[in-house]
C-alpha cells in the first residue's frame, strides 16, 4: 500500500466520520429525543444515567439505521436508494409542515 492511498484512505475516513457525526448532531439538536432527554434529566435528578439511557438508545437505533442501510445497499441500485431517501425526506418534511400548520391553527382557534 502506497502512503498516496493511506492518505487518501485517513482523509475518507476522516471525511465520513465527520460528515456522520455533523449530520447526526445537527439532526438531533431540539428534536423530540433532546427535549425529552432535557425533560428526564430535569425530573429524574440523575443526568449521569439520563446520558447513558439516552446514549445508549441513540447508538441502538443508529446500529438498526446502519444495518438496515448496509442491507438496503446491498438490494437496490444506488439511484433508486437515493430517490426512496429523498421522496422519503420530502413526505417527512410536508408531514411535519402540516402538522406544524396544524398546531399555529388550533392554538390561534383557541
């Protein structure tokens, strides 16, 4: 092995490591799972073991999203992968969207 592809190889690594952990941390920042992990915390007065609940549920449900992605890769085309996870990314967003409307709706209503 050449120190061009050991490079290359620390740089890609590097590079999907950082693109996760960026894409994952943004994801998560005043979600659902934080405000209910902030919530835990606040109530269960032991935030050592709300992070450890919580970290582990975040690295569980991650290993299910790697394992169902590592197996979707292996059965569908790459394009078609990448059109299921936009169009699925598109019907989340108009879902939340509604339900957002919904929300500003009913509380203005009221």
């Amino acid at each position: 092995m050449t120190s061009e592809q050991t490079s290359n190889e620390s740089r890609s690594f590097a590079a999907v490591l950082f693109s996760t952990f960026t894409t994952v941390f943004l994801a998560e920042l005043g979600d659902k799972t934080q405000l209910a992990t902030l919530l835990l915390s606040a109530q269960s007065g032991s935030p050592v073991l709300v992070f450890i609940g919580a970290a582990l549920a975040l690295i569980a449900s991650s290993l299910v999203g790697v394992l169902v992605g590592q197996w979707l890769a292996k059965t569908l085309p790459p394009e078609r992968l990448e059109l299921m996870a936009g169009l699925l990314m598109v019907a989340l967003g108009i879902w939340l969207g509604l339900q957002a409307a919904r929300s500003l709706w009913l509380s203005a209503a009221s």
